[in-house]
C-alpha cells in the first residue's frame, strides 16, 4: 500500500510538474507573440514615418519648384515688358523718320529715367519732337505716303431724309 501511495504522489506531483511546465510554455508563447507584434508595430510606425517624411519631402521641393518658377517668370516678364519698350520706340522711330515728320533721338534709357513716372517720360520726350513740314487741306497735296485728307461731305438731315 504504501508503494501505491508513493505511486499516486509521484503521478500527481508528474502531473503538476506537466501542468507547471505547459503554463509556462503558453506564458513564453504568449510572451513572445506580444513581444513580435510590439515589434510589428514599430516597424509599421517607422515606416509610417519614413513615409511622411518622403512626401513631406516631396512637397517642400514642390513648393521650392513653384517659388522658383514664379520668381522665373517674373524676371522673364520684366525683360519682355523692357525689349518690347525698347522695340515700341525703335519702330515709332524709325516709322517718323521714313516718313520724314520728325527727327527722334533714341533716349538712352538711365535708372533716373526708370524712376520717373510715364507722364514725365512722354513730357521729356514730346519736347525733342520737331515738326518738319505741316499738312494742308488739299486733295491735290499729298505729303510722303499719306493718303488725301478729303473727307465726304456732310450730309443734313432734310437730304438723309430724302435718300431713305
């Protein structure tokens, strides 16, 4: 009998021992599957990081992109806006001297000139203006390339009457 005894204590304490060891197997597997998914989710975290900072990235050189396009243009307007000033009196120059009304001199363009305003501008450059030869009302006269100055008669409303 006590050999049953000393048998049944053996086979319980087996079986708490087996009990033990499979509560601390769960625990590790537990253990180890928060401690992959905590993994997990840094991973997750840092990629979600490294992300924005790429698009964050990407928009900061957009917006660079945009300043520099803007600041571009401008400069090309500016010197558009300047070459086509220029080209503006080179041609009413050269149009008044070929047909021989006036004698411009080409205003060099300085910064005191820059900072005036237009109404000064165009004051400064009426007064080099000289008037060479003067047109008569005459069909027969024709100055250069200019057509005649006769115009149609004018009609009163007693003969537009008439016509209807």
């Amino acid at each position: 009998m006590l050999a049953n005894v000393k048998a049944y204590i053996d086979a319980e304490q087996a079986r708490k021992d087996e009990a033990e060891r499979a509560k601390k197997e769960k625990e590790l597997r537990k253990q180890e599957q928060r401690e992959c998914e905590q993994k997990e989710e840094e991973e997750r975290q840092l990629k979600a990081r490294r992300a924005k900072k790429k698009e964050e990235k990407k928009r900061s050189e957009l917006k660079a992109r945009k300043a520099m396009r803007k600041g571009l243009r401008m400069k090309i307007k500016k010197h558009v806006s300047r070459v086509a000033e220029e080209m503006k009196e080179i041609l009413l120059q050269s149009i008044l001297t070929s047909k021989g009304k006036a004698q411009v001199s080409s205003p060099e363009a300085s910064e005191e000139e820059l900072d005036e305003s237009d109404v000064d501008a165009l004051s400064a450059q009426a007064e080099h203006l000289n008037i060479q030869e003067k047109r008569k009302r005459s069909a027969e006269k024709e100055i250069g390339d200019s057509p005649s100055m006769m115009t149609q008669g004018q009609t009163t409303r007693e003969a537009k009457q008439t016509t209807s």
